[in-house]
C-alpha cells in the first residue's frame, strides 16, 4: 500500500507540545528546578540502584510505598493517592475517565496547554471561561457557565501556569458546591505558592487535587506525579491509566525524595528569594510589565516579544518561554526562577536587549527628524 490512512479527525488542529528541543546556556522555559538533585540523595540512589532495584521486574502498578508515604503526609489512605508518570499522565487519565464524547471540561484560558489538548484528542467539548485582563478567573462567568452548561470536568492550575495567578480559595469552594463534576485543582508549584484546597477534600468528594515532583523536588527528568482525591476517583482513574506507567526506578527516586523532602525546602525558599530579586530586576527595566506570581516562574509583557525571546536565546544563549502567541498572552514571555547566576545572567541581557530597542527607536526617531530638517532646508 502506498498510502496511509488518516487518525482521527480531532488531531487535525493539533501541534505536538514543545516538540522543539533547543539548546542553550540558561534554560529558563520549562519551570524545572535549577538544581539536580541533592548529592547525598543522589549518592542514596545509587546505592539503592547497586543493591535492590530489580530492573528485570514490572513496576509496582501502583507504587504502593510511595503512595502509602504521599498520604500519610497529607492526612489521607493510600486509596485517596494515586501516583502517575507525571502530572501530564493523571490529567489525560482524568479527561479519559470523566470526559470523552457528549462530555465537557470547563478550561480557563491563558492557561496549562495540556488540559485543552487532552480535552481536543478524548473528543471531550471544551468550555473556555476566559481570564479577565489580570489573568484572574472570571467567577461570575465560571459560576454561569456551570448552571447553564453543567460540565462535567473542571480544572483550575492554581498557581495559574504560565500567569502565576491563584483562584481565590473562596471561588473554588463557590465552584465545589455549585457542581458535582470533578473539580481538578492543578497545585503543580504548590510548594512555591504554599496553598492549597486539601483542607476542603472531606466535605468535597469531587475535588481532587494533582500535584508533581518535577519541579520543588528536581525529578522532571524521571516524571512522577500524583493526585490527592477521593477514594472512589481514585478507582475510577485505575480503570483507564496504563498500569506500569511509573517505572521501578522513578518510584525508587521519588519515595526517597519525598522521605527526605525537608532537603528541598531550602531550594524553594531560594527559589522565592531569586524570584523577588527577578521581579524587581524586571521592574527597573523600561518598557517592561511584570504580572504578580505565586509560582516559580515569571510572566512579563514586552513590546516585540518574540525578537526579545529570539535576541535572548542566539546573543546571551539564554531560553525563555515565548507565550506571546497563545490569544490572551500577546507580547509575553515567561521565564523560569533560575539560578542567582541564571537570573544574573537573564537580567542583564535583557538590560542589554531594551537598551539596543531604546536606542534603535531614538535612532529611528532621529533619523526621521533627520530627514524632517533636510526637507526643511530644502
Ligand atoms: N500542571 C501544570 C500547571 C504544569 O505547569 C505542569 C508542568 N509543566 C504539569 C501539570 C505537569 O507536570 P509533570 O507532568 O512534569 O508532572
């Protein structure tokens, strides 16, 4: 056959997430950790690797140890957690469990891509509650939309990825009485913004909460992620998740991450320090608007976003994330809390980047008063 059949037709208006891989010096674009992991702990796994990680086993399906510990940490039964291959794999399972055709998941743009694109490929109808101008949810919209389109997935990335924006506490426990559909509250950079919905889970059974260890605990490279939910989602997400999708080793990783998880707490009270000196770093530079985040990362609006985001990455080799295309987000870049050094090494190129802008536009300012006197000794 010389052909090949076409996929589904919901792919046609698909582009595959991130697919670039670009190299620079300061990777700024993917709001991981500067940091790999500890050494000690780095040490412990490999002894660990030398004496009992059995390679030629399957996994554990559900990564009982790490699961056990995760819920005995937040008050909760090993049924209420349920660990995943990232974040990224438990909100596809959540849209394969409660959406799908003749379904719908409420999405609350500019926001986290994936929930959109698991919502496009299951079939599942997206409801777009736009943000308001400072990417603050729009409450009496969602509230109307849940009366009047009673969906059946809602989800809310509190810290808002890319805006750095959190929901008030009080709108999501509006939101959880209002409706019974599951109420996924994304608390990706939980540990940066030190918030969290856990307290509501009793009296909620639809709320479930998706947490990860790529970013406060240095392990995107191994994806672990894990959900806080009750028992009975839990059961439900076991029924279309892959079985083994969390491997031997990253359990390993994990579980010892998160037993010695006090280790990360001075990386994020770091973190919160070089993010200050970031924010302040881009208040003192012209031309440039700085939204108010809770996360570890940085939204700006910058005229020419895109050749800012282009100037940065071939004349300082520094990445940034360039969002300024997503509607919402014209003339954004969002850059990652890095290193002192990074965010060093970020500020003053952008310093440099506005300069070399002012000073093009004065000179284009000149040139055309330039033009203006000649035509007048003319
Ligand atoms: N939710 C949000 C809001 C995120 O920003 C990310 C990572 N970019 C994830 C979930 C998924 O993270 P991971 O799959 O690495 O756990």
């Amino acid at each position: 056959m010389d052909r090949l059949r076409s996929p589904r037709p919901e792919l046609d208006d698909l582009v595959p997430y991130e697919a670039r891989d670009i190299r620079a010096d300061v990777v700024l674009s993917a709001n991981e950790n500067p940091h790999n992991l500890p050494g000690e702990l780095l040490e412990k796994l490999a002894d660990r690797v030398r004496s009992d990680i059995a390679f030629n086993r399957y996994p554990d399906p559900l990564a009982t140890h790490l699961r056990t510990m995760i819920a005995e940490a937040n008050g909760l039964d090993a049924g209420n957690v349920l660990v995943g291959n990232g974040g990224d794999e438990i909100i596809l399972d959540v849209v394969l469990a409660w959406g799908g055709p003749g379904r719908s998941l409420v999405d609350l743009p500019p926001t986290f891509a994936m929930y959109g694109i698991d919502a496009h490929m299951t079939g599942t109808e997206i409801i777009e509650v736009p943000r308001l101008a400072d990417f603050d949810v729009d409450g009496e919209a969602l509230m109307r939309a849940i009366e009047e389109r009673d969906p059946d997935i809602i989800v809310v990335s509190n810290p808002n990825n890319p805006t750095g924006t959190m929901a008030p506490e009080t709108l999501l426990i509006d939101v959880l009485a209002a409706t019974d559909a599951l109420v996924l509250v994304d608390e990706a950079y939980f540990e940066f913004s030190r918030q969290t919905m856990r307290p509501h889970m009793e009296r909620n059974p639809n709320l479930a909460i998706l947490r990860t260890f790529s970013k406060a605990f240095s392990l995107a490279g191994l994806r672990a992620g894990y959900l806080l939910a009750n028992p009975e989602v839990i059961r439900e997400l076991t029924k279309v998740r892959q079985p083994y999708s969390v491997n031997r080793f990253t359990q390993v990783a994990a579980s010892l991450a998160f037993r010695e998880r006090m280790v990360f707490e001075a990386g994020v009270r770091d973190t919160i320090r070089v993010r200050d000196r970031l924010l302040h770093g881009l208040a003192n530079l012209p031309g440039i608007e700085i939204f108010p985040t809770e996360a570890n990362y940085v939204l700006f609006r910058v005229a020419q976003a895109s050749s800012v985001w282009r100037d940065l990455l071939h004349d300082h080799s520094v990445l940034v994330r360039d969002v300024s295309r997503t509607p919402g987000l014209e003339d954004c870049l969002r850059v990652t809390v890095g290193s002192d050094e990074e965010i060093e090494k970020f500020l003053s190129a952008m310093d440099e980047i506005m300069a070399s802008k002012r000073a093009s536009e004065h000179f284009g300012l000149n040139a055309t008063a330039s033009r203006h006197m000649t035509k007048d000794g003319e």
